[in-house]
C-alpha cells in the first residue's frame, strides 16, 4: 500500500513537470540562431542582386563535392549600378551529400553563404536533394529576415557611386581653394 502511494506520487510529480521534449514531427522546438542547419546563399537587397561572384571557392573546399557554380559577366556593373564585375550565374547543391560541416562559409570572402537553418529537405526522389539559384537564395532570405543578418563588411561603391564620390571632392577641393587663396609673392628690394 505504502508503495503503490510512493510510485503513484511519482508519476503526478512527473506529470506536474514542464515537458522538456517535443513529439516530433508533430511538434517543433524553437531553433537557436547558431544552428547550422544545410547552406543557403544570400541576397544583397541594397544591390538588389546575389552576394555570390561565384568565385568557385567554396566549390574548390567542399570536402564531398556536391557543390557546382558558374559564373557570368555582371550586367548590373557594366551599367555602374553594382561594385562586382562578375555574379552567379548558376549554382547548385546537392543537399543529399552535404555533411553540414560549414567549409564553405569559412572560406567564402564575399558574406555570400550562410548555414541556414533549413533542416527538413527530405526527399524520396535520386536528385530530390539537388537545389539550384533560386532556391539557394529563398533559403538564404528567408535565413536573413529570421535571423537579422548584417554583412560583415559594407559594399566597395559602384562605378556611379565612385564617380559622384569623386565629383564631391572636387568640389570641396576648388571650395578650400577658393576659400584660401595662395598669398602673392612680395616684390624683390632694387639694389641702389
Ligand atoms: S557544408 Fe560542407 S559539405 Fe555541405 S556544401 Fe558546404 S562545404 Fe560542402
Ligand atoms: S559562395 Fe562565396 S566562395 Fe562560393 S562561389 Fe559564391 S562568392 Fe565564391
């Protein structure tokens, strides 16, 4: 009798306590914003265009090589609208081969990849796992708006940028010029 009482308040104890796990799938627990779930490529809303050059870099690095791009001359550029000469033009993972291991962040030099916090990708299909460009950078804007992610470094100006750049210290310069004109040199005493 005195046992059946003992285990009975153990089992409302435990039933009184706060759930520490989830019934997953059912049930989603929050994720850390240091979760590195698969990579995902991000977008530069100021430039309105990729941050990725498609330096191959990271293609290079990938420890499993399930990662291929091509690059391609930057329009945007060429108009003065954009700092990079040249952007991704096609980009793919294979998400079924990655091993999460986040090379490819570290020896990206361009904030273009994050791992994101996408972690349900499966797929019964062969190639189900092979994700391309635009659903790389859906992944990757949907990790920048959940997380408040900020680039490491700001944007170089664009060649429109650069130029009013210069214009504006011109201006200033002949200002400065105009403001401190150079002292006339004094007549030179006549020997008498
Ligand atoms: S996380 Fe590792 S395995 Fe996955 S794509 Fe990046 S470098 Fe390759
Ligand atoms: S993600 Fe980074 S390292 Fe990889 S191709 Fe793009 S710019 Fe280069």
């Amino acid at each position: 009798m005195i046992n059946s009482i003992k285990a009975l308040r153990v089992s409302l104890g435990s039933m009184m306590r706060k759930k520490v796990t989830a019934e997953y799938p059912k049930e989603h627990l929050p994720i850390q914003d240091r979760y590195m779930g698969f990579p995902a490529l991000l977008f530069d809303a100021a430039r309105d265009e990729p941050f990725c050059t498609g330096c191959m870099v990271c293609v290079r690095y990938c420890p499993t090589q399930c990662m291929s791009a091509e690059m391609t001359d930057n329009e945007k550029f060429a108009e003065g609208d954009s700092h990079r000469k040249k952007i991704i033009n096609t980009f793919e993972i294979n998400l079924g081969r990655c091993i999460l291991c986040g090379i490819c962040v570290d020896v990206c030099n361009f904030d273009a990849i994050e791992m994101s916090h996408e972690h349900e990708l499966g797929d019964r299909m062969r190639d189900g796992n092979r994700v391309d460009l635009p659903t790389l950078l859906k992944m990757g804007t949907k990790y920048q708006s959940e997380t408040g992610w900020k680039q490491s470094k700001p944007n170089l100006p664009s060649p429109k940028e650069r130029a009013v750049i210069a214009e504006a210290k011109a201006a200033k310069e002949a200002a400065e010029a105009a403001a401190n004109p150079p002292l006339e040199a004094e007549p030179e005493a006549t020997a008498t």
